[in-house]
C-alpha cells in the first residue's frame, strides 16, 4: 500500500461526500420504512420469509449499517456492511425470481460515493487518485536529476513554445454539449406538456383535477419548475464557461429525483410502475458523471496549456518573458 496520498480535488471529495450521504438517507429511510412496518414493504418482505422478528432484524442491521457509512472514522466497517447486506438482498432477490435493479443500483452508487471520496481505496490495483502507477511518480522524481533538457520545467516551457493543443480538448466541450442536450429536451417537454394540457398529463397517472386552482397549481408545480430548469440548462449549454456548471445541476437534480423515487418504491409499493422511469434517470445519470469527467479533464488540461503559456512567453523574441494574460486562451 502507498504509503502517501496525493491531493484530491475539492469537486471530487464534494461529488463524494455528496454521494455518501445520499446513500445512507437512503439506507435509513428504507430502514425507518422496514421498522414502521409499511404495508407494501411488509407483504413484499414477508413473500421472501421476512417477517416478524427477522424483519426487525435486518432493519436494525441496515440502520447499523448506514450509520457506520456516514461516519468517516467508520467508513470502511460501514462499506464492508453495507456491501454484505446489499449483497444478500441481491441473492434474496434472485432467489426469488424478483428484480434486482434496486439493490445493484444502490450497490454501485455507495461504492462509487466511497471511491470519489476516498481514491485510496483501490490501492491494490497499484493507482493512486490520479490512475498513475508508483512507477510512473518515480520515473516523473528522476526527471529532476536528468540532463537540463529533461527536466520538468524544461519540459513545461518547450511545451508551451510548441503551443499544441490536444484534439480532446477541442472535441471535449462538443461532446459535453451533447451530453447536456437530452437533459434540456426533456426539461421542456415535461414544461410544454403540463403547461398546455394539465388535466390530460395528471390523468395518466391516476390524478383528477375538480378545480381550476388545481389545473394551475399543476402548471406551476409540474410545468413552470422544468422550464426554469431546461432555460438554466440552455444558458449553461450555450457557455462553455458554464458547461460544468449544467452538468453538475442535471446530476444534483437525477440524484434527488432517484433517491425520492426509490424511496415513494419502498413506502408506496410502486416498483413495477417506477422501473422504466428508474432506469432511465439511472442511465441519465450515468451519462451526466461521464460529462462532469470529461469536463473536468478538458478544464485540467487546459489549465496545463495556460502553465505552459506562462513559462515561455507569448513571442519568439523574448522566449523568457512571460504571456499577457489577456493573450491566454479563456476555458
């Protein structure tokens, strides 16, 4: 095992942090649910030979469970629970012929919380947070006792003379883009819809609206609040500043909307109905953190570039005077 760290990103250990608490609300809520003894979560549990005490049993061991993963100082007895216990639930599942979206999706997001959170973790694979190997850090150490040529900071300033860019840094904020159009689109059909057709939108899921008051409560709830957000999202997907920006609200917004949905599956007994729209938001998702990924290398690359700028200059006359800053290319 290394036996130092490098530094992590504030915006990972945030994205992280994030996670892990999302994850454990979750747990305890499906937790408080099982210990109320909720009448849908009792008959589906009970199906499975849950009942009774053995019910109480695993309720306490998930609350137990969740609790030791919210801690930091016990985070890795939380994680190794938390594993076992979502690891059996998936046994129980198939076992049963049931599905098990449910528990390999909460599986994948608590050990994804935990490695953005804590990249040391996978200190077995030989990485460290930055994917780089011990020896690729050691090969980078003797570059300070090479010949002048090798040297690192010899390196940055022949890399800004040569000015190159990489052509992922230029395709980059295209595919971001891209990645945050489907999340605009739907945005404002779900606005368009509720907004122009409340009564027909509510009756396809079973809700009557008998006022006008409600026809409009549901224009503003439904409709107004995704227009507000697919015109951030535009404002975002039209800057390249802000790109980042819209990636991380659309992940924010399928993270909260998949934790409430998750949770109205294990109060109201809806998992049958809410499995399209699961995958779905799980797939959207996914999506979303591989931009916020790309995004974020582009940016990391392009601070680099900007090093490199500053190093040699801007002009073949004087190669040691540094750039103006305003002849720097802007993210």
């Amino acid at each position: 095992m290394p036996t130092e760290n490098p530094p992590v990103s504030r915006r990972r250990v945030n994205a992280g942090t994030f996670l892990v608490v999302l994850n454990g609300l979750m747990l305890i809520a499906s937790a408080l649910a099982k210990l109320a003894h909720v009448p849908p979560v009792v008959e589906e549990l009970g199906a499975m030979g849950f009942a009774g005490g053995r019910l109480t049993f695993i309720a306490i061991l998930e609350m137990v469970s969740a609790l030791l993963f919210l801690v930091p100082s016990t985070r890795s007895a939380g994680l190794l629970l938390v594993s076992s216990f979502l690891g059996g639930a998936i046994a129980t599942h198939l076992q049963h012929a049931k599905p098990i979206l449910q528990p390999s999706v909460v599986l994948s997001f608590v050990w994804l919380a935990t490695w953005l959170r804590h990249p040391e973790m996978l200190w077995s694979l030989g990485y460290d947070a930055f994917g780089m190997r011990p020896l690729s850090r050691q090969c980078i150490a003797k570059a300070f006792h090479r010949e002048p040529e090798m040297r690192p900071e010899v390196l940055v300033r022949n890399l800004g003379k040569e000015k190159t860019v990489a052509p992922n840094s230029q395709i980059a904020p295209w595919l971001t883009r891209l990645i945050l159009l489907p999340p605009t689109f739907v945005f404002t059909m779900i606005a368009f819809k509720y907004i122009s057709h409340p009564a027909e939108m509510a009756a396809t899921v079973g809700i009557a609206l008998n006022t006008p008051l409600a026809a409009t409560i549901l224009r503003i709830g439904f409709g107004a609040f995704p227009l507000g957000c697919a015109l951030f999202t535009l404002s975002c997907l039209v800057s390249r500043r802000r790109l980042l920006i819209g990636l991380g609200f659309v992940a924010t917004m399928m993270s909260v909307a998949l934790a409430v949905r998750i949770f109205g599956i294990v109060v109201d007994g809806t998992a049958r109905q809410s499995m399209p729209l699961v995958i779905a938001e799980v797939v959207l998702l996914a999506i979303t953190l591989v931009g916020v990924a790309i995004e974020t290398g582009r940016r990391r690359h392009h601070a680099q570039h900007v090093v490199g700028e500053l190093s040699c200059g801007g002009s073949g006359e004087n190669p040691g005077a540094a750039a103006p800053l305003h002849r720097l290319p802007l993210t």
